[in-house]
C-alpha cells in the first residue's frame, strides 16, 4: 500500500482513501498495530499448502516496508515480535513445516522503500545499508530458520555488489548450515535476473510457451490484482482453479514450476476463497500427479493443432543406459520406442474432436478405446479422439474435461474430473 500512497507516482483513489478513512498525519509505521494476526495458525497454512499438492513454500519473511516477520536484531521495534502480533511468525511457521516434506522457503526484499540509510545511500553513494540492515538479515534467516529456498527480491535499483550478493552466496553454498541442499533464484543485483542463479524468474508471471534450457518458474497471484491482501478483492478478481491448472500445465511442459502467491490477512488468516482455490486445485493434482511431479517437457512443448494441449513426459523405471545418458544430458525426454510415457494435457474440450498430430503412431501401436470414442488415425500417423459422453461431470460449462489414461496394452479408462492428460506409450 505505502508505494501507492506514498511512492513516486501515488494512486489518487488510496490517498483519498486513506486521507477520507484515518486522522491527518497518519504514517505507515502506524498501522503496524492492526497488523495482530490473532488467529494465526501455522498448521492452517500447512493444511492449505498440503491440500493444494504443493511440493514447496515461500513465506515472505521481508517485504518492501521492512517490516521483518521475525524478531530481527536490525529491525528493532519493526518486526513482529514487538508490534502487532508479538510473535515470531516465520519460526511458527518453519516449525510447522518441519513435521511434513513440503519444502520451507523464505522469500526476501534486499531493498526498503523508506529506510534512512538505503535512501542516503542512494545519496551519498554509501554501502551503510547492506552492511548493517539487509547482508546481516540474510545471514539471520538462514542462520536461524535453515530455508531449503532463498528467495531474493527487491534488488533491481542496485548492483549485487552494493547487495553483498557475491558474499553471500558464495557462505549460503560454501559455509552456511543449508550448504549442501539450498537452492536460490536469480535476483541479486541490477541485471542478473534471467542470467545467474539456481532457478530463473525473469520477471513476474513469466510465461514463455516455449522450452527453456534453465529450470525456471512462473511466479504469479491468485488474486488477479495484488500481491498482498485487499478486502475490496471480489471474487471474480480470483483466478479460477481451471486458469491456475492451464498456468501449470503451460508453465511444466515448458521445464518450469509454479509459485503462487496468496495474501493472507492482519489477522493471519487465508481468505477462504483462496483456501477453497486451493483445495480444488489439489483434487486435480492428487488425481494427475504421475503426469506432472518427476516429468520433464517432451520433444514438442504443446500441439498447435489441438486446442490448448501441453506435453510431459517421462522415461519408464529401468531404463536403458542410452536412455540414461540422455536422462541425465538433456532437459526434455526423446520419444524412444518402449521407453517413454507422453502425457497431453487436454486443456479444452469443447470440440467434438481433437487431433494431436504430435502424437504419432504405428501399425504396432494398439488402438485404445474409451467408450468406442478414441480412433487411430493410421492415414496421419496422428492420434484422433473425440469427446466421450459423461454422465458424472461435476464442473459445469461447455467446456468440461475429462482425462484420458493408456496403458502398455492400449486400453484406457475415462475420470471425469476437472482437466486432464492422455497418456501415451508409444511404438514410434
């Protein structure tokens, strides 16, 4: 809220907010005391992660303000331990994740919009702000919270060497207690976003339809306008589950991952509309896992003939040492006769038929069957489906999906359930 009321181009409709709504010389600082998280619980968080079928977490330890969620040693009097909830609110929460194996991440701002020191930095060409506030909080977080992800922000007006980048990370991979297993992304100073780090963002909801050589990640809001909690957001301003399962359909065919944010509110509460996106978005995950955790893109990312269709794909169990080689060289699988599963997301099924001319087939393939509805289109070499007739369809709309599983012997089944995949083995 402060960039907007305060920043260098102020949003006229939250100055006259605040201006209409709080007494005159109201500062930022003072809304620290709404800030009382009285039904904060951590293992309603854990629930919500779990429930969505997410593999990792990052908790924004630091954001813009400075207002650290820990009792940092930096931030006296502007953390939450000494204002507001009077609790340590990221050590609550990595205690929590502790008990289960979803990864604990800490999400962190190197700059502060209003901290005296960045901004006579800014000045005076001085360093006093990384050397006393931002370099000794990295070290804290780790230190003490042991993160398996540092998530690094906040860094674009300054180089990493202003940021002690350099520094340390060369301590977070050489000397610090997560040495050995934590991983970073890639913004730590004026121009290294999409060049140096363990994972790439390139920039917010980064979403490029096509093969990256570097694993990356789309990191983007379930709330279409904001980062942070709004209790003006409707529900129509929510991404539904079906736009957050194209995100990652789109976003693991393309050798990503997906970092959702949501914005809990000053009561340390998730809005229910979030926890209900994220239920819904787990039910699929449960159900379609196999196509999507311990994947990689295949050799075509998405079929330009068929309707929003995305590709992964893996290797079978055992696989042979050519296979191997190329598991361990490459950041897509090859399509190798008896060695590879393709999975296709079938992202729209409003048409009465589908062609996925990616898929290809041979006179050893065994046509699979749904209903009578699936063909082999050996003319093509294509695989040519066409929409089966559901009864059980519990997502209402014209364009409801179902998913499609082969097996070795070409029999498939149909799970009418919310988007979907059709698995391949294929004899090409």
């Amino acid at each position: 809220m402060w960039w907007y009321w305060k920043g260098t181009q102020p949003d006229k409709d939250v100055v006259n907010f605040v201006e209409k709504n709080y007494k005159p010389g109201t500062t930022y600082a003072d809304f620290a005391k709404d800030f009382t998280a009285e039904y904060f619980d951590p293992n309603a968080f854990v629930q919500a992660v779990q429930s969505s079928g997410a593999r990792y977490f990052v908790f924004t330890s630091k954001h813009h303000e400075g207002f650290t969620m820990w009792p940092s040693k930096t931030s006296w009097n502007w953390n939450s331990v000494d204002i507001g909830p009077k609790r340590d609110i990221v050590g609550e929460l990595r205690n929590a994740f502790k008990q289960t194996k979803i990864h604990f991440g800490l999400y962190f701002s190197q700059f502060e919009w209003f901290n005296p020191l960045f901004l006579d930095d800014g000045k005076f060409n001085t360093t006093l702000y990384p050397e006393q506030v931002s370099y000794p909080q990295m070290i804290e977080i780790v230190t003490k919270y042991r993160p398996d992800v540092v998530w690094s922000d906040g860094e674009w007006d300054k180089s990493d060497d202003y940021w002690r980048a350099k520094d340390f990370l060369a301590w977070l991979y050489n000397s610090s207690p997560v040495k050995d297993d934590v991983v970073v992304n890639d913004r730590w100073g004026a121009g290294t976003m999409g060049k140096h780090g363990g994972f790439m963002t390139y920039s917010d909801h980064y979403d490029p339809g096509t093969l990256l050589a570097r694993k990356w990640e789309n990191c983007m809001t379930l709330d279409k306008h904001s980062w942070g909690n709004r209790r003006n957001m409707r529900a129509s301003e929510v991404y539904t589950a079906y736009e957050i399962i194209e995100q990652i359909a789109r976003t693991v065919a393309c050798n990503g991952n997906l970092l959702l944010n949501i914005g809990p509110d000053m009561h340390g509460r998730i809005p229910p509309i979030f926890e209900d996106r994220l239920a819904e978005i787990g039910r699929f995950i449960d159900v379609h896992s196999e196509a999507l955790f311990g994947t990689k893109p295949w050799i075509f990312q998405n079929d330009t003939n068929a309707p929003n269709v995305w590709y992964t794909s893996r290797y079978r169990p055992g696989s042979s040492n050519r296979v191997q080689k190329y598991r361990e060289a490459e950041v897509f699988n090859r399509q190798v006769e008896k060695e590879t599963t393709v999975y296709a997301w079938i992202l729209s099924t409003s048409a009465e038929k589908f062609e996925l001319k990616s898929v290809k087939t041979t006179e050893r393939s065994s046509p699979p069957t749904v209903q009578n509805s699936l063909t082999q289109s050996l003319a093509t070499t294509a695989l040519t489906a066409g929409i089966p007739s559901l009864v059980d369809r519990h997502f209402t709309g014209s364009d409801d999906p179902y998913v499609l599983h082969g097996n070795e012997a070409g029999r498939s089944v149909v799970t009418p359930v919310f988007r979907g995949f059709f698995k391949v083995k294929s004899a090409t």
